[in-house]
C-alpha cells in the first residue's frame, strides 16, 4: 500500500532537510517516492503501477506518494517542474530522479540498479 506523506512525515521518515544540509537518509528500508498531481493524466496512469510495486516488493522498499499541490514546499526542495516525477532513494546512496510515466519493467530495473532490491 502506497503511503501518503506530508512534510513532517517526509521529515521523519525520508530526509531532514531542515536539519541536514547533506543528503542524510531517515528510513529503515529504500523509496520510491511519487511527486504527482490529482489533474495529471500521465500519473494516473503511474499510481496502479506503483501500488503493484508496493505489493511485490512489500518489507523490502517503501513507496511514499507526495501531492505537489498540497505540499508546494516538498516539490520546491526537490525542484520539481514536471509530473510526475519519481524520487529512487536507496538506503546508503544519493537519491535518483526519474521523469514522466514509466512502464513497470522499467520501475524494476531500477529499483534492482538504483535501490540495489531484488523481487
């Protein structure tokens, strides 16, 4: 089940950007983190996706959704321009963003690449 986040969730559980300068992971297990829009089409088409990922790789990584329209600051710190776009954050690494609806063989690649997570 993907996890809504707000900036004091995303604070706790992902990156305490108003503590750290430095990119310092917070969580126990690696992200994906959706930065989406309920208006845009191509994360629509993203959101049954993710929700299969977060079943297939359930206790191995966590998938968090991010509203860019509640939560303008969160988009802001991650210079969001276009939606969506997918935040990979693994567990001792910097994090990668992804643009644009991406298939799901291609969420699994990189989750296997980036994240360093196997099925």
């Amino acid at each position: 089940m993907t996890e809504m986040l707000t900036k004091e969730t995303f604070l706790e559980k992902v990156f305490n950007f108003e503590k750290n300068k430095e990119w310092k992971f917070e969580g126990d297990l690696p992200c994906i983190i959706d930065f989406y829009a309920d208006w845009c089409g191509p994360c629509k088409m993203v959101a049954p996706i993710l929700e299969e990922l977060s079943d297939d790789y359930k206790g191995k990584v966590n998938v968090y959704k991010i509203d860019t329209e509640a939560e303008q600051e969160l988009a802001a710190a991650f210079g969001i321009r276009s939606i969506p776009s997918i935040l990979f954050v693994p567990k001792n690494a910097e994090p990668q963003m992804a643009q644009g609806a991406l298939p799901k063989h291609q969420f699994e690649q990189i989750i296997n690449d980036v994240l360093e997570v196997s099925k």
